[in-house]
C-alpha cells in the first residue's frame, strides 16, 4: 500500500507544523493522520491529532503530560475526512496552541 508523508508550515517562522500520512491503495485512501506540532522547549511537540486508529475518525487533543482527549467525529468518507482535518488545524492551530500553553503552564506550577 503506497504511503505518502510530508508537512506544511503554519506559521512564518516555521515553529508551527502539519504532518499528513496517507495511505492509498488503488486510488482509495485507506488510511491518515493528520499532525498538528509545534515547537517548544527545543523539541518537536504533538498537540493535535486527526486519525482512524480505534476504527474510527477522531481528534486527540495531547495534553503536555501525554494525556489525550479523544472527540470522535462521524464523517462520510476518508475524503471528506482527511479534507476537514487538514482544514480544521490551518483555521485553529493558534487555538489548540494556547490550550496547550495553557496546560503546560499549569502543569509547571
């Protein structure tokens, strides 16, 4: 099954990222991740994920101490899913970034 991997930059200084895996076998996709990482702290954080894992589309929230909060979403398709998540996380990373600078304030305390 042929895999694609690459990332987007979100932000101007490149400190924001989406990483996308897609998986297509026959021109079906059959399986994706969308990524949403930032960098903090010299390293490369996961905040957001978007995948099929479990069987079925969902979103993980990933808090600081690796803590996830899983909001399952029904969708129609992998199309149609795979299009809201990449959309999703280029219209509100900066939201998912404060709640997770939000957390990790916290959590420093």
């Amino acid at each position: 099954m042929p895999k694609k991997e690459f990332t987007k930059t979100l932000d101007k200084f490149g400190l924001e990222r989406l990483r996308i895996k897609l998986s297509i076998d026959r021109g079906k996709l059959n399986d994706l991740v969308f990524q949403y990482e930032s960098f903090i702290n010299e390293k490369w954080r996961e905040i957001v994920r978007y995948d099929v894992a479990h069987g079925f589309f969902h979103r993980d929230f990933i808090f600081p101490k690796g803590e996830k909060e899983k909001v399952r979403i029904e969708m129609p398709d992998m199309k149609t899913a795979a299009t809201f998540a990449e959309q999703d996380i280029k219209d509100k990373w900066e939201f998912y970034k404060a709640k997770y600078m939000k957390e990790l304030k916290r959590k420093e305390k």
